[in-house]
C-alpha cells in the first residue's frame, strides 16, 4: 500500500524541533514564503529563529501536517510516537545512528514502531524541499527558487542533494527529497507520491542502492500510467552474495548487469552522471519521451556538425538524410556555396540576419524530426557582449512555433549556455541543453521511455529467494540430462569409466566424436578435451589416457557445421533474482564480453532482440558468404534454458550453456555446467 505522503509533501503547518539546526529550518521556511504555520517545539527556549516556542506538543493548537526532528536519536523515537499518537501528517528524522549504524537496529524497529502508520522519511537525511509551495523542511542552504511547475529529484544521499540545487543550468525543481536510509518509506515509495502531484512533470532518481524491486515496479507502472517519465542514475554495486568462479557466465554478467537489465526491463533509463541526469530532466520537462531517434542538427560550424556526428553514434542516435526535394527546400533558403546535409553547416552567411535564419531553420526542421537541435553557444558576460546572439535565439523560437517541432537549443559546453537564456528558452518551450554529449544523451533516454511505455507490459520479475543449502556442482553428463528433459537440444552421448567399452559407444554413435573428461570446471584449460575423433581405436586410445586423470568420462557425437557459438547462462542477482546472460561464446566468451542480460521471466521477442543486438548477431545473419544461422532454433534453445531457470528459480544457482553451437539448422548445447542446491 502507497504511503499517504500528501499531508508531509505540502503540509500547511509545520512544527519544527531542535534549536540549533531546527532554526536553520524555519529560517528556510521563511526565505522561501511558506505561508502556513511554523510552531517551534522546544522545552526549554521561549523562541527559536525570533518565532514564539512551545514547550511540548500537546500545547500545539492542531496536529501539524509535518514535522521536521532534528533532536538526538533517542528523543527522535520519543517524538515520533507522540506525532503519531495525536495524527500528524509525517516527519522528517534528521538523526543519525539507526538502521546505518552497528548498533542502530533496535532503535530503528523502535523508531518503526513508535511511527505506526503515520508517514516518517529518513532518518539520516536532510527531509524535502517543495518549491512548489515554499514548504522547505531543510536545514541548511540550498540553491533552488519558487516554481510553478516543475521536476521531481530523490536521492539517498543529502549532500548530492544540495549539490543539484545548485545547478544553474535553468532545470526547474518542483520537489527535492531525500531518503536518508529508508528505514520506512523508500525512494521508490516516495516518488511514486509525487506522481499525485499534476505540477511535477518528470521524476529524477539518484539511487545507491535499490533493497525492494518490487516497489520500483509498482512506481514504473505507476509513472507509465500516468505518463510521467522517470530516469534514475544508479550508483555503485550492490554487494555480490557469494559466487563461485566456476562458470563464465557469473563473471561475464557482473555486479552492475542486473541493475541494467532491471531498470531497462521497466522502462526507467539510467543515466551515467549528475550532468546527464540534469539535462535528460531539462528535456522532459519540455518536451514529451521523443517519439523516436530521428535528429536534426543545426550549426554555423563544421567542427560542431562533426562532433554532433561522433557523439550521436555512441548513443544509437539517427541522423537522417533529407530527400531531394527536402534538400532543394532548405538550399533555396542558404547561400549556394553551402552543402545542406544533416548535421547542417548552415555557414555564417546569414548570421546576424534573423528573417533568413528564420527562414533557414524552419525549412530544415519541417520534415518532422523527433528533435530538432539548433548548436548555439554563448560568449562569456563578464568579457564579450552576446548581443549578436539575439537574432539566432529569435529565430529557432521562430521556427519552433511554426512547425509546432520539438526543439532544443545545444550548447558545447556547459557553461556557454547561462542560466538566463535557459530560463527564456525554457519559457518559449524550447530545452536548452548544456553539452554536446550529455543533450544527445539526453535524447537517447527519452526516446527509450516512449520505446519503453509503447511495449507491452513486461511480467514481474522473479524474487531472489534461494532455498536453504549449498548448491552441488552437477556433472556435465547430468546437467545435459537435466536441459534434454527441459527441451534444449544435446548431443547424444555415453558416459564411460571402463575405456573397454570406448569402441562400442563410439561405434553405436558415429563419427566425427568428441571426448570430454568430468569433474574439470574449465575442461579446455585442463586439456580434458579431445575433438575430431573420427574412428574406434583412437577413442580407445584417449578414453584410455583421460580415464588415468579423471575418474568418469563423456564421449559425445561431435557437432559439425556450427555457423555461430554462443554462451548462454543464468546467475543469481542478490537484488533483482534469476539473470539470464547472452553473448558470443566459445573460448572468446570473456575476451569478446559481447553479451545482453535480462531477467527472468523472459518472452522469444525479449531473447530475438537481446541477440540482435550483440555484435555477433551478423554472424547469425550470414557473414561474408556463409549462409544464416537458424536464429529460430537458437531463441528456442535459449527459452528453453530460460524456463529451466524459471522452473528451479529457488534452487538453482549458476547455469552455463556454452557453446550453443547454432548451425544453419538446429542449435546445440555442447556443453553445460549447472550448480544447483537439492530440491
């Protein structure tokens, strides 16, 4: 069930505890024009920060809507439960040594307990800041101004907090929380409230740690409803439980691999840094998700247009030629020694000329980009004059408004956008963009959002429940009993311990043969492997010496004709659960690190796109005058694995296929190493 936060987030009286920081906050409360009430509450003080004190609660003349508790730990909980006995709307728990503490658990099930229902963020964190309403429950300075509307930004961390309200690249912050250690409510929980709010219009995340999956989903479905775009920067890796080295697939899938999958799965983008964060929240709040990945840009510059190239390359971004009727309606409005192409070099022909460059900019953004960006960088105020500049801005909101596009205007480098002309272009509905790479990552996250909310609703993810137990390391000859019984394609085999019965199996299975010890966790790098075996008395002869290191082995009709190999494995995330990875495999599996994770469940179309998007995936189509791999017969294989995985969730604990030796027809597991604890 959703917290009621509505009371705490936009509270219309305030009682506020702790007289040293507790001043802090009503002075904040007071530079930023909350009109309700302030009641300090302190025992021994008449006054706090020149407002009347009173002694206690209970001589308040209501239950407040918040409250901000900036008092030691122990006298934290005390006043919860006092809060919360009278029906106040929720606080904000500034102290510090609960939950994040060696001796904090006792008094953050205190802290729980003494809240009840009643709503409590943190502690451990500085509280919210609501520009919206003026209701700045915070203790310190802070950057930010009154808005009429606005994003959302959540981070566990209160300093990186106060570090984005003092942004000045024009971003409007409708509300700035902070999470402290979540010991009630967590940032997922909190940000799904502010999706009550019609003011705020996209959602920031600044996540550490994420400790409920369940909750994200629930605020992804929520924010996907109401469409409210979020995107979230993860920090860090959780810490991995512990994993034993023996399969490819739990190096190759990595610690940040689940996050990825995970958030890619709901349709939040995660982002790489603050500055991108800030610039793909600029962009939402101006514009919708972008419909798609067409981009149009525009400069006076070569060097520009090449850069935008470059970088647009890295993010799967398009820049789509115009036709030629296109091209001849953008030429008849430029100097003829210019070459229209898009990127644009316009010149500097009409610079300075605002019908012409009004003219320019409307024909090339008429075909209908997702997003038209005009490279414009200003000059430095305290030594250049900028004023040359205003023909330009006239005319990209020129044609922004005739065309009715989405625009942006991009500077190179942060600092050559100031915070004035973002505030005028936001104004005009235009996203003022500050640095080539981070705008053109900002589009690329928006576009995954509309990708993201017009695909069908992705199921739950699995839970990341393990039984009780160790898991056991099954033998290869098992484990592919195991998969054959699930529907994944092996080869027909023998297991042998007597090499006097090598002839006969060979014989019964034809040639070529391949020859496998058991036991060896890497079998290539032990030289338990022979292949090619093509006739009776050589398998003899190499049961015979392979036998002498090993006590079982495993003689195998050989796969031939393979077009393509691939790794296909499953590990277990301590956070999000079951992970099945993807990739090239063979011995190249963790050179080449070509590979796609997703979380289980997992659909065909899911497993089609996560191949097509490795670099091996031209390999499956035909490379170089070899015929297509059966890509069909692969996705069924790997499903196959996939419901394997889904059908033991609780007690399997690495899986690996590889190689998944796909030929133009069929595909094939070769090899497989499961370790899984006993049902």
């Amino acid at each position: 069930m959703t917290p009621d936060l509505s009371r705490l987030l936009r509270p219309g009286s305030v009682a506020v505890f702790g007289g040293g920081w507790g001043a802090n906050v009503i002075e904040q409360l007071g530079k930023a024009g909350f009109g309700g009430a302030i009641h300090p509450v302190h025992p021994g003080r008449t006054e706090v920060a020149g407002i009347r004190a009173v002694p206690s609660l209970a001589d308040l003349p209501a239950p407040p809507d918040a409250a901000w508790i900036g008092v030691n730990r122990d006298a934290t909980v005390d006043i919860v439960r006092d809060l919360a006995a009278m029906g106040a709307g929720g606080a904000v728990c500034f102290a510090s040594g609960f939950r994040e503490s060696a001796d904090g658990a006792d008094r953050n099930a205190a802290l729980l307990d003494a809240a009840g229902d009643m709503p409590v963020i943190g502690p451990n964190c500085y509280g919210l800041l609501n520009y919206l309403d003026g209701a700045t429950l915070w203790p310190d300075q802070h950057g930010g101004r009154r808005v009429e509307r606005g994003v959302a930004i959540l981070t566990q961390s209160s300093n990186i907090a106060i570090n984005l309200t003092m942004q000045r690249r024009g971003l409007p912050v409708a509300y700035m929380m902070t999470a402290g250690n979540q010991a009630q409510i967590g940032l997922a929980a909190m940000a799904r409230a502010l999706l009550d709010d019609t003011r705020v219009t996209a959602i920031g995340l600044h996540i550490e740690g994420v400790d409920d999956p369940v909750a994200f989903e629930a605020l992804a479905l929520a924010a996907r409803e109401r469409r409210i775009p979020v995107v979230a920067l993860k920090v860090g890796t959780s810490e991995q439980a512990q994993v034993a080295t023996v399969s490819h697939t739990a190096s190759l899938a990595g610690s940040q691999a689940g996050s990825d999958a995970f958030f890619a799965r709901i349709g939040i983008p995660l982002v790489s840094g603050l500055p991108e964060l800030v610039e793909t929240l600029k962009l939402l709040h101006v514009h919708a998700p972008l419909a798609g990945r067409r981009l149009l840009s525009m400069s006076c510059s070569g060097g520009e247009a090449s850069l935008m190239a470059d970088t647009a390359i890295r993010h799967g971004l398009d820049f789509p030629p115009y036709t030629p009727a296109q091209r001849e309606a953008v030429a008849v409005t430029l100097n003829p020694l210019v070459t229209v192409a898009n990127p644009l070099d316009y010149h500097t022909f009409i610079w300075g000329d605002e019908r012409a460059m009004t003219d320019t900019f409307t024909a090339a953004m008429q075909p209908g980009f997702d997003l038209s960006m005009l490279v414009l960088d200003f000059p430095r105020a305290d030594r250049c004059s900028d004023e040359s500049w205003n023909p330009a801005v006239a005319a990209i909101g020129a044609a922004a408004t005739r065309t009715g596009k989405p625009a942006a205007v991009v500077a190179s480098l942060g600092e050559l956008l100031p915070e004035d002309r973002c505030d005028a272009f936001m104004a005009s509905g235009i996203a003022p963009l500050c640095g080539l790479s981070e705008a053109l990552a900002a589009a690329d996250a928006s576009a995954r959002i509309a990708e993201s909310w017009s695909r069908p609703l992705p199921a739950p993810t699995m839970p990341a429940r393990a039984a009780p137990g160790e898991p056991v390391l099954l033998d290869e000859a098992t484990a592919k009993a195991r998969l054959a019984e699930a529907g994944v394609p092996v080869p027909r085999g023998y297991v042998l311990t007597d090499a006097r019965k090598a002839r006969n199996a060979a014989n019964r299975l034809g040639f070529p043969l391949v020859l496998k010890g058991m036991g060896f966790a890497h079998k290539t790098e032990a030289n338990a492997v022979f292949l090619d075996i093509v006739d009776a008395g050589s398998a003899e002869a190499m049961v015979t010496e392979l036998l002498g290191r090993c006590d079982s082995v495993l003689l195998e009709r050989m796969i031939s004709g393979g077009l393509v190999e691939l790794i296909v494995g499953i590990s277990r995330d301590p956070a999000y659960g079951p992970m099945l990875t993807i990739g090239a495999g063979g011995v190249m599996a963790e050179l080449l690190t070509d590979t796609a994770t997703l979380l289980l469940p997992v659909t065909e179309p899911e497993i089609g796109q996560a191949l097509a998007g490795l670099r091996v995936s031209r390999l499956l189509a035909g490379w170089r005058g070899k015929p297509p791999a059966d890509i069909k017969a692969a996705i069924a294989a790997i499903m196959a694995i996939a419901r394997f995985a889904e059908a033991h969730a609780d007690t399997l604990e690495e899986l690996d296929v590889n190689p998944l030796i796909v030929c133009e027809e069929n595909a094939w597991a070769v090899d497989a190493l499961i370790r899984i604890r006993n049902s």
